[in-house]
C-alpha cells in the first residue's frame, strides 16, 4: 500500500497509534488542569466539564495553527533520521513516543500533575543522545539543541510566570472583593456558586481547555508530521499544494537582496553564515530545475522522494543561515536598508511555506485523541489540584486566577510557537493563589515535594527511558 513494504506499512500504522495514544494520554493527564476548579466548585457536573473541557480541546487543535507542532518537530533534526537506516529511524520515533506515554501514565497513575511537554522533550533528547553515540551517526548532532534550549527556557519560565501572575491576581481581587467574602469562601459539597461566579468559572475552564488544545494538541500534530516525513518523504516531506513556481520567486527575491549584503564588513560568524547560504541557494535551484510534482509511484518515486527531501533540509537550512545573517532585529545589515532587510525576512520566511504545514487528516486526528482522551481519567489530579497544594481548600477567586493565569500563558506562548506545560503553569498558579490568601505556610509541603521531585526526576527519567528503548529497538530490528 503506498509504495510501501508490508513490513514498513505495519510499522507506520504502529507509530500513528502510538502518536494518537500520547495525545489521548496527554488528554485525560492534562483535563484535570481545565475542569479542577468547575467541578470543586460544583459549577458544572463532572461527566459536563470533562465533555465540554474536551470539545474545547478538540476545537483548540483544530484552529490551532503547526507553530508549535513545528517546533516539535524541528527539535529532533529530520537528517538525524533520514540518513539514517529507515528501520532505525521509525525506532527512535517508537522510542520516544513509548518513554512519554509510559511517564505519563505512571504519574497519572500516582496522581501527580507532571508535564506532558516536559514528558515529550526528554524523550526526544534521550533518543537524540543515544543516536549520536552510535556509529551510523557519523559523530553528527542528533538534536537542536538552539531549538531545545528555546523550548527548555519555555517551560522552565512559565511556571514562576504562572506562581507570580497568579499571587498578583488573587491579591488585586482581595482588594477589589473586600465586601464580596463570598469570593474567598470554601465551596460548599453539591451546592454550586452565585450565577455570576459559576460563568466565571465556566469561562476560565472553557479558555484553559481551548488554549490547552492550541498548544498541546500541536504537539502531537508535529509527532504525526515528523512520522510521516520519514517514512513517506515522496508524500510528505513537502506541501505538494505549493508549487515550485512560488518556491522558485522568494529563493530569487531573497537571493536578489542576498547580493546587495557587504560580505566584508560582516561580522566572522555572519560571513561563515552568508557563504553557506550562497552554497545552499545554488543547491535549491539545481533541485527546483529537477523539481517533479507528478506521480511518486512510478519509476521517479526513489529520486522524487530524495529531490524532497533535500529541498526540504535546504529550505531549513537557508532560513537557519539567512536569520544569521540578517541579525535578531534584522537592521544594521552592511548593504541593506532596514526596508530590505525586512522584505528578505519576509521571503525567506515564505520559502518555508512549503516544510511547515500539516494536512488537516493529521490535525482532525490529534484532535479526535486530545478530545476524547479528555473525558476520561480526570478523577486522580483533580483530588490533588484541588485539596493536596494548599492546606485551605481551593475557594472561587483562587480557582479562577489560576486559570485565567493559565490560559493567558498558554495562549501567549502558542502564539510564539512555544510549547508550555500546562500542568505547571496551573500546578504554579494554585501555588501562588493559596500563598497570597495566608502565605507560605498555606502549601502542603509533602504534594509540592512530590511535584517538584516529578519535575525534576522526568528529563533524565525520560531520556534514560527513551535511549535505552532506542537501543533495545535497534538492536531487535
């Protein structure tokens, strides 16, 4: 089927479902973060919040965008793999996506609110180390590490972010509120809030699980992506929708401003920079002149599929190169004006209209598996978001700000094509809400002890777990 052996077949329909099960994991792992505060608060029932909760996740993959699938997807190189034995290849993948669905389960299993994002990057960390150790890599460097650090910073800011935001927030409502006590109140079992608090309430869950859905979701979008690139590369290493025509006017446009740049007064690295991109955008056009969008089941599919490929990496690489070149502010570049800088930007951008996609078929099904997996599981990290961080239970105001919290940082860092934790930014917010209420004395030491040993213990758990499952894989195919 495809073009593909039976045994190759069999192994990419293993790897999406494995792809599915993470995202349906991370799905019932990450409700609790949406509906802890609707359900203690009894503003909904539970089986409407995890249903609600999971239809917004599903619509939050759906109007998504790939920003952050693609920086998933770019944090373990596509060469690492490709020029690697195809076998190998769909192993590392297998390796990771089992390390993070088996720590998923297990500190669902123990109830702990711990990071699917945190979960995915060490996985794919630990498969890149092992394949570098090997000697099929050729000593080269299995992971992005410019991308991991970006995305490491990501995850380790947002829960301070989190802490903070929310302690600030629950504050200003305590002065606001100084006649509303009713905001600060234990919830009382089976009796729901004021109308007025019950929306609130309603409100933050249904922009938690949205944004939860935007950003999360992605990431499972960017697995399927990166499946698909390297097992089907005739089919997907590409957007066959563009065209080479369109490829072919923004390499010539950013290879037209290119040459007004004054080499010799760049900065070392900047000149090592600007003669790759000269190598790379020769090679770009000689493989757009060879360019074939026809059939990838004929005779050309081998060749076809290599051309894609290598416009792939080279269109990664111009941009990487370029984006060197061109500076963080993109001005004071010798021979341009701060006007052209920003148009060769634009173009070099536009090249990559052609690697950064997804089809919607792998969007609607990460959706699907977020969504359902949503409605299910939620019972044990309620239990904790709700009565095991502080030692008050968890009133109206502080379940809001929390959220609202939350979502705000979720939606900040999809927007940015960042993967957060969601589960720590909220864990964080809880934190900070029952410290501004009765300060540092309100936090149940023994639960906070227990997430943060989660935190710390997952990178290197998952990455000892992804690498040896790596090995064990390659050594057995």
């Amino acid at each position: 089927m495809l073009g593909l052996d039976p045994a190759i077949f069999i192994l990419l329909c293993v790897c999406l479902v494995c792809a599915c099960a993470f995202e349906f994991v991370n799905g019932f792992h990450d409700t609790a973060n949406a509906v802890a505060t609707v359900i203690y608060t009894n503003s909904l029932q539970p089986w409407v919040a995890v249903i609600w909760s999971g239809f917004c996740n599903f619509l939050g993959v759906i109007t998504g965008g790939i920003a952050v699938a693609m920086g998933i997807l770019n944090l373990l190189p596509i060469n690492a793999l490709i020029d690697t034995d195809l076998y190998h290849g769909i192993a590392m993948i297998l390796a990771l996506l089992l390390s993070a669905i088996i720590w998923n389960l297990g500190t669902w299993w123990l109830g702990l609110p711990a990071s699917s994002s945190h979960t995915l990057i060490g996985s794919i960390i630990g498969v890149g180390l092992a394949f570098s150790f090997i000697p099929e890599s050729g000593g080269g460097a299995a992971v992005n590490w410019d991308k991991a650090s970006e995305t490491g910073f990501s995850l380790l800011i947002s829960p301070v972010f989190g802490f903070l935001m929310t302690l600030l927030l629950v504050k200003f409502i305590g002065y606001l509120s100084k006649n509303q006590p009713l905001l600060f109140d234990e919830p009382k079992r089976e009796v729901p809030p004021p109308l007025w608090v019950r929306l609130t309430l309603i409100l933050t869950c249904t922009g938690v699980s949205f944004f939860h859905g935007r950003n999360d979701g992605q990431k499972g979008v960017g697995l399927v992506m990166l499946i698909l690139i390297v097992i089907m590369p005739a089919y997907f290493a590409i957007n066959t929708e563009v065209s080479s025509i369109e490829v072919k006017t923004d390499l010539d446009a950013a290879v037209n401003y290119f040459s007004k740049i004054k080499a010799d007064e760049l900065k070392p690295e900047q000149k090592v920079a600007y003669t790759e991109f000269v190598r790379l955008s020769n090679e770009m056009t000689t493989t757009l002149a060879n360019y074939n969008e026809g059939e990838v089941n004929g005779s050309n599919a081998k060749q076809l599929a290599n051309n894609r490929l290598t416009l792939r990496k080279d269109i990664m690489l111009l941009n990487k190169q370029g984006e060197k070149v061109l500076g963080k502010n993109h001005n004071n570049v010798p021979g341009l004006t701060d006007l052209e800088a920003g148009k060769l930007h634009v173009h070099l951008a536009g090249l990559k209209n052609i690697t950064d996609y997804a089809p919607f078929w792998v969007t609607l099904m990460i959706s699907l598996s977020l969504g359902i997996g949503t409605m299910v599981g939620w019972k044990r990290i309620v239990l904790t978001i709700g009565e095991k961080i502080g030692k008050s239970h968890l009133s109206y105001a502080q379940g809001a700000s929390a959220e609202l919290v939350a979502a705000s940082t979720i939606a900040l860092s999809s927007s940015l094509g960042l993967p957060v934790s969601t589960t720590h930014v909220l864990s964080s917010g809880i934190a900070g809400s029952m410290v501004a209420t009765s300060g540092f004395a309100n936090l149940q030491a023994s639960t906070l002890r227990n997430i943060l040993t989660a935190w710390v213990l997952t990178l290197p758990v998952t990455m000892l777990l992804a690498g040896g499952i790596f090995l064990l894989l390659r050594w057995v195919m």
